[in-house]
C-alpha cells in the first residue's frame, strides 16, 4: 500500500484504508486489563485544532509505544486501523478510534501548541445527562469545598480508599465527586499541606455516574487525570474568576455596614469616608465637572437617568469628598 504523502486531520481519518498520516500529541495514556481484550495500552490524541481520538494497542506492543507515546509530546503517526468507537465511558466524542500495530511508525514532531486542548463542562450540562447514553468522559473543575476525611471501604471485594466532596464553580452552583483509589491518596496528600486555602480541582476524563438520585462526578478507573492547584491557563481564568467573585460578594456585606448619612453631614465633610444616604433626585447636573464612575458585578447595568432608576453600585467624584451609594427609584 502507497505511504501517505500529507497530514490529515483527526476529523479526516475514516475506516477506509489503513494509510494515514497524522500529527497529533499525546494528551494522556494509561494501561488497562480486561476480561474480553487483555492488556491495552490506551492513549488520547489531540490534532492543532484541538480534536481529540482515543488510541489503543494491543499487549505485543506495549513497550514499544508507550516509549514512543510519552504525555506532553507532538508526534507524526504513520499507519494505522482506524474503527468505530464502542462501549462505554469513551475518553472523547469521536466516532472512530485508532488501533496501532506492529505496522505503525512513530516519528518526532516539530512542537505546534502547548495547550492541553480541555473540554470543561458546566455543572448544569452534567446534571442534564441522559443516563441511557451516559456514554463519554468529561472535564470538570471547581473548588474543593466540603471535603469529608479519607475512608477505606470494601469494594468489589477489596479494601479501597475512598474520598468524597463538593466542587464549587464560579456562580456558586455545586456538585457532588467521588475519587477512588490512588486519586484519593492524591487528595488526601496534598491537602495535608494546603494550610486551609483555597484549594481548585481539575478533573480531566472524569467519570459521571448517577448516585442516590444525584449526579456525581468520579474517576473511571485510570482513565482520569486529578490536578490538584493547576497551572493551565483555563485553572488560572477560573481561578481568578473565583476570586473576583469572593471580593465582590464581600463589598456586597461590606455595603450594609456603612452608615447612613444625611445630606447635611455630607456636605460638611472634610475626610474621605464611604456612607449611605437616602434621598429622591430632584435634579441631574449635567456639568462635566463632575462625572460618575460606574461600578458592578455582572453586565446588568440600570441607570435610566429619564425615569431616576439607578439600581447599581457607583461612586460619585467631587474635588471634596467621594461617596458611595446605593439609590433605589421611591414607591411612596
């Protein structure tokens, strides 16, 4: 058979011939054993845009290709099966898997991205699977929150470790995961020396399983990954998100402690200080002397000027004094 010449995409690749080219990195691999196919070694694959396929061999080709395979690395592979994918609990959506033999040549690759090509899901889209066609891994992170001490309990037969927990993300909406095994130890290691702080879970091929009617998020078996405080740009954006939540919500409480004021204390003034007052507007001065500077959580911003709704957070600037109020539209 004529050796490809160009590269195909993963989207490309179909059960056609054998002969394809492809370049991909090597975004997670992992052997497993099981009573209908023996020893596998199992591999994800990502393309640079981002498309990902689940990759298999058999036991006779192990060592080779999981020393030509290693995470992290851009490799061309040349030749190879490519068939539908089956089963359950698919590491990616793609409809075909790749299946390498001793006909398969690894070679190196020119670096192309750095990135780890994630697929986060939202809390809401995993309580909103289907359990009858629960068929695929997912990504997932959030904050550690509610974390119960590490256990030890009989499973399959066998003492395992178990840890269970909650994971928070950016609005506050929550849901429940479970880790089994060396993903336990992981946590209960690491967070031994967190020191009480903020602690952000990833979950890459994490497992949704559906327990006491509730939707959980677990391991499937070795096929996950578990980073604990990453450093990927997505950790950082969510990261930083949180935090910036965690600020806002604290001004929130911060807002009713200040003091009311009157208008006549205003006035008189002579140090800066934050204050409430409450007051109907009588009139609008359009003098660009002094401006207002809004300020807010979200994007729902109100300041209808014609019917004197202001219904968000803003300071006002005076060369004097600068105060910051809240003023909601009299119903009386």
């Amino acid at each position: 058979m004529a050796k490809p010449s160009t590269f195909r995409l993963l989207n490309g690749v179909k059960p056609a011939r054998n002969n394809w080219l492809i370049r991909v990195k090597v975004l997670h691999s992992w052997k497993q054993n099981t009573s209908f196919g023996g020893e596998t070694f199992e591999c994800v694959l990502a393309d640079e845009t981002g498309v990902k396929i689940a990759t298999s061999c058999k036991m006779n080709q192990i060592f080779r290709l999981q020393r030509d395979l290693p995470v992290g690395e851009w490799k061309t592979i040349d030749t190879f099966q490519v068939l539908a994918a089956s089963g359950h609990y698919h590491p990616t959506n793609h409809q075909y898997k790749l299946i390498l033999s001793g006909e398969t040549i690894v070679t190196k690759c020119d670096l192309l991205s750095d990135k780890i090509y994630l697929s986060l899901s939202s809390y809401d889209d995993l309580r909103n699977i289907d359990e009858k066609k629960n068929f695929f891994l997912k990504d997932v992170i959030g904050q550690v929150v509610d974390l119960k001490g590490v256990q030890t309990v009989q499973a399959m037969g066998k003492d395992k470790k178990m840890v269970q927990f909650r994971l928070h993300d950016c609005s506050g909406d929550e849901i429940a995961c479970c880790l089994w095994g060396k993903f336990a130890e992981q946590v209960e290691t690491i967070l031994e020396d967190c020191n009480n702080e903020r602690v952000i879970m990833l979950i890459r091929f994490a497992k949704i399983g559906f327990f006491r009617g509730e939707v959980q998020v677990t391991n499937a078996f070795d096929a996950s990954i578990v980073d604990i405080n990453p450093i990927y740009e997505e950790a950082i954006e969510f990261k930083e998100k949180k935090e910036a939540k965690q600020i806002a919500q604290k001004k929130k409480e911060d807002w009713n402690e200040i003091e009311v004021r009157s208008i006549s204390e205003i006035l008189v003034a002579a140090e800066v200080e934050s204050c409430k007052i409450i007051c109907s507007i009588e009139s609008v001065d359009t003098d660009w002397g002094w401006f207002y500077i809004v300020v807010t959580d979200t994007a729902d911003v109100l300041l209808n000027l014609l019917g004197m709704v202001w219904e968000s957070q803003f300071f006002i600037v005076t060369y004097v004094v600068l105060t910051r109020l809240m003023c909601h539209q009299s119903k009386g």
